[in-house]
C-alpha cells in the first residue's frame, strides 16, 4: 500500500534533487536564458 508518508517522502526527495540541479548552473545562464523569453503582445 502507498501511504500519505511514503508519497511525502518521494516529493522531498524529487525537490531536493530540483534544488541540487538547480544549483549547479551558473547564475548568468539563469539570466540570459530570461532574458530570451519572446516577450509578450501588449494588450490593446
């Protein structure tokens, strides 16, 4: 059975290994990466 507990756990572990991902790129890469966005049409 897959309880509340076990499913909690998996969710910590997958965020955790976001957050190690996530830290390990370069901080400028983060910023231009933004600013390649297509900015949006304005709204008339």
């Amino acid at each position: 059975m897959y309880s509340i507990e076990m499913a909690y756990a998996r969710m910590r572990e997958l965020q955790d290994l976001a957050n190690r991902s996530r830290a390990h790129q370069p901080a400028d890469s983060r910023r231009t990466a933004a600013k390649i966005r297509i900015p949006r049409a304005k709204k008339r």
